[in-house]
C-alpha cells in the first residue's frame, strides 16, 4: 500500500473502504453531539438507545432476538473481534481461521496467546469452509472457529445449510463460534443468512460494524451480539482496551439506524452494478473469477500468468500502475490468486481490470 500510495496515477484497487462519504445527517448527529455535550465518558457497553436499536436491527435484518443488554458497543468491528477473541479462549488453546481470510483474525489469535488454526477454503468446494476442512484443522485444544460470511476477501456467502453443518459441529466439540458479519448489509443475491439465526445461540458471537453498511470507517463504531453469560464479561474487558467507545461517534450510529436508509441501499446498488461489470469484463476476456455474492471484492485467478501472487502484484504496481492485494495476505491458500476492490468508480475499476489482464509475469 505504500507503494501503491507513491505510484503516480496509480489505480487503486487494494483498498477495503467505501467509496462514498458519510452519509450528511449521520455527519451532523455526530457534529451536534459534540455541540450539545457528548464529550464525555459513556457506559462501557455503550449507550443505552444504541444498543436498544441494534437490538432491533437484529431482529428485523438478522433474524433473530436478543436484549438489548446482549448488545456490546465496541471501537469497530475489529474490537468486537478482539475482545470476543479474549473472552472465549485461553492463551495455548486453538483458533480456528479462514484461509484465505482476513489477515486481521490471526494477529488478534496471536496478540491473546492464542493458536492460529487456518482451515482452508479450496476452489473446488467454492471457497466455502467445509466440516471436512474444519476438522482437519482442529485438535483437542481447540477452542474458537472464526466464520466470516460475506467473506473477505472472496465475496462467498456460506448458505444457512452448510452453517447447520457446522454449527453442529462447533456444538459435539464445545466451541464458541465468532461470526463476523461486518458486511452483512452488503449483499447482492438474497442468500445470506445471520449464524446466529440458524441456531445454537448460547455459543455464537455475532460481530458487526458501522464502518461498511455506512462509510463510517473513521468513526470506529462496531457491535458484538452475545449469548447472556457473556455480555457483562465483553463490557468488562472495555474498560482496560478502550473503555468506551466515542460517545459522539455512539449518536452518529444511532442517527444511522434510526435515520433514512436510501443511501445504504445505493451504495450497495453500484456496487452490485460494478461487480456485474467487471464480471462481464472478465468474461470477455478470459480471466477466471469468484463471483461475489456480498462484500466488494472480486476474486482473481493469476496462476495462469505467474506462480507467485505477491511478485505478481508487486510487479503489476510498477509496470502497468494497478494496486490489488495478493491473495497470499490472506493466507497461503490465497496462491494464485488477487483481490480487486469493488470500492472504486465504474471506469477505475474496468481499466484496471484491463490492464490486469494484459500482463503476464515473466
């Protein structure tokens, strides 16, 4: 990325944030709490409207009920990852993660003590996890399986079926299962399902965030939903991480759930638009591709034009002027493959694509 950043006219291709800015009334919610006093220090947990909404947003788009005092406000969705993380396992004990998967999972596994266990996501089976993977993956100390459904970086959404599946699974080997749901409004097909929903609540974390659903990226207000033995343990572990999260930010939130959700709706719209363009693009020309079914990303397939991932996108960067993550930031399954962005505009997006298919390593 720092590389990226200093190339000239450079396509940036690599970046997971919106596109677009906050959306104008969560800005002045959160600019007239700070005229109007929200300067101070709040409940760890988070304030009590909030998380009587998220509450709410549960039910209605999640599927499933809980109290509001099973809502934990966090600093993003990687602190709801985090505490989660120290909550439900021990220092020694295994994590199971993704790979490929979100780089983040295992630097948290490894700041808490913990194992990192990647179990792999094979293109054969859709990049989708499977018992078979899982079990492979696990031993007898392992204590956390980390789901991530719409996936980053592959845009796959794990059908409520295969999440049955698991969560059996997860339950004949008494684990405590962390969804990370942060996408979970970005979502294009209708076939994403919450994990929670499908069953075994009393052993499921639910993690979401502001960051993505309403280009609050910077605001850091993230939520974790959690079986009730426990909700006072993750408020607890707010107060020496970060003890509560910005009180301004915590009514911007509010004013998101409560306020119009027109411009949730068109960010999610253009970016199925550029998906279904780029798709077309890759189509025409050859190149292989996972279709995303939420997030905003593509997954490519590079093997054809080099044998590591890496010096591909390095070298991609400096002759042609593209930045995509290699697939091997995301775990050593990740070989062979990039991840383009969706979070750019239309045309960006196709000449970079373009230029990505023109070259070849070597």
């Amino acid at each position: 990325m720092d590389l990226a950043w200093a190339t000239p006219d450079c396509i940036h291709l690599e970046v997971g944030e919106p596109s677009f800015p906050t959306p104008a009334h969560i800005v002045e919610a959160v600019a007239d709490a700070v005229r109007t006093g929200w300067t101070k220090y709040v409940p760890n947990a988070g304030i009590g409207e909030l998380r009587t909404a998220l509450a709410e947003k549960i039910a209605v788009h999640n599927g499933f009920t809980v109290s509001p005092d099973q809502v934990i406000v966090t600093s993003g969705g990687i602190g709801a990852l985090f505490t989660a993380m120290l909550a439900a396992g021990e220092p020694g004990q295994g994590v199971l993660i993704p790979d490929p998967g979100w780089p983040n999972f295992a630097m948290i596994a490894q700041l808490h003590g913990l194992r990192a266990q990647p179990y792999h996501l094979r293109a054969e089976d859709g990049f989708l996890p499977t018992v078979e993977a899982l079990a492979a993956a696990a031993d007898a100390g392992t204590r956390v399986l980390i789901l991530n459904s719409p996936s980053n970086p592959l845009g796959t959404i794990t059908p409520a079926g295969r999440l049955r599946d698991i969560l059996r699974f997860a339950a004949e080997r008494d684990l405590w299962v962390i969804s990370d749901e942060c996408y979970d409004a970005i979502t294009f097909d209708d076939t994403w399902t919450s994990t929670a929903a499908v069953g075994e609540q009393d052993r499921v974390i639910t993690v979401g965030t502001f960051s993505k659903t309403y280009a609050m990226t910077g605001m850091r207000v993230g939520y974790a939903v959690v079986p009730p033995v426990l909700s006072p343990v993750l408020a607890k572990l707010q107060e020496p991480t970060v003890a509560c999260v910005n009180a301004a930010a915590q009514r911007g939130a509010l004013a998101a759930l409560r306020g119009p959700q027109d411009e949730v709706r068109r960010m999610r719209d253009a970016y199925r638009e550029r998906r279904d363009a780029l798709a077309a693009l890759l189509d025409r020309l050859g190149v292989r591709y996972i279709r995303p079914a939420g997030a905003f990303y593509m997954w490519v397939e590079i093997a054809d034009r080099a044998d590591d991932a890496h010096t591909f996108a390095m070298e991609l960067l400096r002759k042609r002027a593209v930045a995509v993550a290699p697939g091997t930031a995301f775990g050593a399954s990740g070989e062979g493959w990039v991840r383009l962005s969706l979070a750019t505009d239309l045309d960006t997006l196709l000449e970079g694509a373009r230029r990505l298919a023109d070259f070849t390593l070597g």
